[in-house]
C-alpha cells in the first residue's frame, strides 16, 4: 500500500512537471484573462482567510478560483510544457 501511495505521488510531481494549468476565454484578451485571474486569486485569498487551519490544509487550491473563472466564462485546460 505504501509502495503504491509513493507511485501516486511520483506521478504526481512528473505530471506536473510536464504540464500547467490555464483558463481560456474565446475572445479575451490576454490582459482580460489576467484581470480576471488575479480577481479570482484574491478572492480565494481573501475566503482562504476566514477559514480554519484545518480545513484550509484538506481543501483543493482551485475551491474557489476555478469556480470563479467559470463563473466568468473561462474553462480550465492542461497546456503540456515542452
């Protein structure tokens, strides 16, 4: 079992080392999208803020912002790094 949850983690880290994660909107502009980045960034700040230590450490880093930028009419795509 540990030997599997060592696999996973590996994979994990290789994953993202070939691979980031970004927000497309067809018509945005590139500094649309980092407005709206950066809005949605400080609004996860901002919720991260009044939670509980314990619940901050389980939770998803995208909780907020991914639902964020949808709400603005992004989708989340994986850009494989060359």
């Amino acid at each position: 079992m540990m030997l599997r949850l060592a696999a996973l983690a590996c994979a994990a880290v290789l994953l993202q080392a070939c691979a980031s994660i970004a927000y497309v909107k067809p018509g945005a502009s590139l500094e649309q999208v980092r407005q709206d980045t950066k809005a949605c960034q400080d609004y996860q700040l901002r919720q991260l803020a009044t939670m509980s230590d314990d619940r901050v450490e389980n939770m998803d880093r995208d909780e907020f912002e991914k639902p964020c930028m949808e709400a603005r009419g992004y989708r989340q795509v994986m850009i494989r790094n060359r």
